[in-house]
C-alpha cells in the first residue's frame, strides 16, 4: 500500500503547501524586497569594511588621535613667542612723565635657552630713584639671553611635557589599534552568530517542508481507508512541533540581524537588517590548526600585540617625568646676559651704551618636593614593570587559547560530520521501512529530528570554528595587518 502511494508521489504534480506561519512572514518579506535589490550574500570582508568605514565607537576611539595632536599642539605652545607691552602717564604730580615698555621673549627648546629683547622710552622729569626710566630722546634696545646652567638645563617642564605629548601621539595610535581588533572581533563573531542562525533556520524549514509534503498522502491515504486516522494527527503533532520550532529559530535569526546590525551599516552610518537572503549559502570548512606554530604564534602576538607597546609608552612619558624630578633636585644657577643702547640726546647719566651680566642662584635645601616626586614616579615604574609582565603572560594565555580552541572546534566539526553522515544513513533506512509498510510514522518523525538534530550540531561546530578564527585573529592582532 505504501508502495503504491510511493509510486504515486513519483506521478501526481507537487501538491500546493500551506501558508507559512506568522514567526515566517517577516523573513518571506524581507527576502522578496532583498532580491529586488539584486544583491548577493554577505562576506565577513564586507562586515569588516562597514565597520571601518562607519562603525560609531571606532570613530569615537580616532578622535583619540585628534586630542592627542591638540595636547602636542598645546606643549608646543609653552614656546611660542611672548609679546609684551606696557605704557604709563604720570600727570598732576610734581614729577610728570610718560614711558612706553615693549618686549619680546623666546623661550628655545635647546638647552633651556631663552632670548629677549625689547624697546622702551621714558621722557619727563622723574625722581633720582626712578632715573632707570629715563632714556634718550629715541629711547633704548635692548637684546639678551638666559642660560641655565644646572636645573633646568638638560629638561624641563617645558620640554618634558612637549615630549611626553609626542608620546601621547604614539600612545593614542596603540590605544585605537587595541579597540581595532576589539572591535573587528566582535564584528565577526556577530557575523557568525547570524550566519549559524541562518543555517539553522534552513534546517528547520527543511525539516517542516517534510512534513508538509508527507501531510497530503496521508490524508489521500486516510480517505481511501488504506491508513487510520491517527497517522494524520500524528503527522500534523510533528507539522506544530516544528513550526514552533521554526518560528523560534525566525526569532533567533532576527535578533542575531538585528545585533549585526550595529556593525553592518549603509554609507549614511544607519544600520542595515539584513535577511535570509543574504545568507551565505555554506560556512566554510575547517583547517586543522598546526600546533608546531604555536611558539612561533607567541613570539608574533607578543610583537604585534599594542597592549605591551602601550604600557613601554606609558613607561616612557614616566622616564619624562623621573628625569625632571632628578633635574629639579639640582641647585637652579642662570647665567644671563643684556646689552642695551639708547638713541637720541638726553641727560649725561644716561650711557648710549651698556652691557651687563650676572649670575642668578636658587637651592630649595631640603629638595623634598622633587625628591617625593621621583620615589612616586619610580613606584610607578615599578608597576609597570609588573604590568607589563602580566600583559605578556595574558597575551601568551590568549594565543594558546585559541589555538586550542581552533583544534578542539576542527575535531568537533570532524565528528559531527561524520554523526550527520550517521544520522542520514539511519533515517534513509528508516524512511524505506515505513514506505514498504515495515515501520511508523513515530519512529521516522523521530529520526528526522535526529537528522535535523545532527545537521544543527553540525552548524553550530563549523560556526564555533570560525569564532575560535576571529578569536585567534584578536590573539595575533591580524586585524592591524590589513588595516
């Protein structure tokens, strides 16, 4: 009897199927409207490149960049050149006078040096102890420099924080190439999760189409009276089960588009849902991972990695900082040096020309201020050092980890393969018992779910691999190569 509806199947046209479910609608549309576009399926490589153009927390971290080139701008604006001007009028005393100040001061990055010079005039009369203001008639330049000679010669605040600034440069480049391969990572493995969620939908919808082209024979069958009614009803329990089961795995798949979305976006930046349609129609194949490369894999993360770079800058800008703290602590002695000349008539006291020149000395005694300072920032060394001995060691534990997580994904992808092979071998033969009428419909519903079951086990394997991919491509910083 089976035998004979197995015949029939081959003969009679393909009978129409019923309406999908409500959970499918919102798929069925978004396909329809998809293929109008004419676009294809998504590639991890197009994900990637949406986030590098227009992914919103990667743009938020380049402007890192733009902070640290105005905190290099504002270091070097502590040795801009310094105009000054000053103008008195001294009426209704008994001394009455003007005198008008000008000067220009230019602080040089080269051993602390500073020039200036400037122009004053001072006409009137004024008292014997105010005579410095009196100059001739076409008043006096001036010119001079101030050198150190101990502190503040070989750094100071200046210059350390210009070159610390220079550092924070570098520093702002390896914190955004550290949010890169963050954020490239996550992409992928929201790719991969919607990309698993797909197939897995495929699968569910296949395994109800079954069930649906089963349905019809049944009721055939059914109303010739060559089979009892209870195998209709059976056959519509397995149609309910796996409807819900489609409509969970629909759910599944919209809220991993949804979660992509984030990362996918158009050239205006808004985010794109993608559908079913745009699925890729196979997960790649696994590659055994070769263990031998592992200490080779090490040595590159270690290099290429910007967590340890990162704490060598930061290092850096402290040995800035130690360096002046030693260079404070010495006695402040400033040579410096004027030479003036004055133009015009005026009084007989009032020499054309000068030169003059001195020493300037300042001790703090006790020197505590840059003393605490150095013994702060040298505990600040010292944690840094052991920072960077624990990023090492976190850096080493993440390459083994995915190394490991690649081989164990392989050897899963490997096994389920061979349960699908298994699994479909079992429900052929089952599906021949029933057709000659040796089997029930119960026993092959359960080993089409067993089918189904393995293909998801299947999905799910190959979907762990390419995650356990985008973790060691984190692992290796691989995304900054091709940045």
């Amino acid at each position: 009897m089976r035998v004979c509806l197995l015949l029939a199947l081959l003969w009679f046209p393909a009978f129409p199927q019923s309406e999908p479910p409500q959970g499918r609608q919102y798929l069925q549309e978004m396909i329809t409207d998809r293929e109008a576009t004419g676009s294809g399926p998504l590639s991890l490589q197009q994900v990637i490149a949406s986030v590098k153009a227009n992914f919103p927390p990667l743009l938020t971290a380049l402007q890192e960049r733009e902070a640290a080139d105005a905190n290099l701008l504002s270091a070097e604006g502590r040795f801009d050149t310094v105009l000054r001007a000053r103008g008195d009028l001294n009426r209704l005393g008994y001394y009455s006078n003007e005198r008008v100040d000008v000067s220009v001061d230019q602080p040089l990055q080269w051993q602390g040096l500073s020039l200036y010079s400037g122009y004053r005039l001072g006409e009137g009369s004024y008292p014997y102890y105010d005579g410095y203001y009196q100059t001739r008639s076409l008043g006096e330049w001036r010119a001079g420099l101030k050198l150190p000679l101990l502190r503040g010669r070989e750094t100071d605040s200046r210059r350390t924080e210009l070159q610390k600034a220079k550092i924070g440069q570098r520093l702002a480049d390896l914190s955004i190439d550290g949010q890169k391969i963050t954020i490239v990572q996550a992409a992928s493995r929201r790719y991969w999760d919607w990309v698993a969620a797909g197939r897995r939908y495929v699968a569910i919808q296949n395994l109800l189409k079954i069930a649906r082209t089963r349905e019809t024979f049944l009721e055939e069958s059914v109303n010739l009276g060559q089979l009892p009614a209870i195998e209709v009803t059976d056959n519509k329990r397995a149609i309910f089960q796996r409807e819900a089961q489609l409509a969970e795995a629909g759910r599944a798949l919209q809220q991993a588009a949804i979660e992509l979305s984030l990362y996918y976006r158009d050239s205006a930046g808004q985010p794109i849902i993608l559908t079913a349609a745009d699925l890729p129609a196979v997960i790649p194949e696994p590659r055994q991972y070769d263990e031998s490369k592992l200490e080779e894999d090490v040595r590159a993360a270690l290099e290429q990695r910007p967590e340890i770079a990162r704490l060598q800058r930061q290092n850096e800008q402290l040995q800035q900082d130690l360096k002046l703290a030693k260079n404070d602590q010495l006695p402040q002695i400033d040579l410096f040096t004027t030479f003036y000349t004055d133009s015009g008539v005026g009084p007989a006291y009032v020499s054309t020309r000068e030169w003059k020149s001195g020493v300037a000395f300042e001790f703090p005694v006790q020197r505590r201020i840059a003393k605490g300072r150095q013994a702060a920032l040298s505990a600040q060394q010292e944690q840094l050092k052991l920072r960077t001995g624990y990023a090492a060691d976190g850096i080493k534990a993440d390459v083994q980890d995915a190394a490991s997580a690649l081989s164990q994904a392989y050897r899963r992808t490997e096994a389920a393969q061979d349960g699908v092979a298994a699994t479909r071998q079992v429900e052929e033969a089952e599906r021949l018992r029933y057709d000659l009428g040796e089997g029930t419909l119960f026993i092959l519903n359960l080993r089409e779910l067993a089918t189904a079951e393995a293909e998801i086990r299947l999905i799910n394997a190959k979907a762990d691999y390419q995650r356990a991919v985008a973790q060691y491509d984190y692992a290796l910083a691989n995304a900054l190569s091709n940045w």
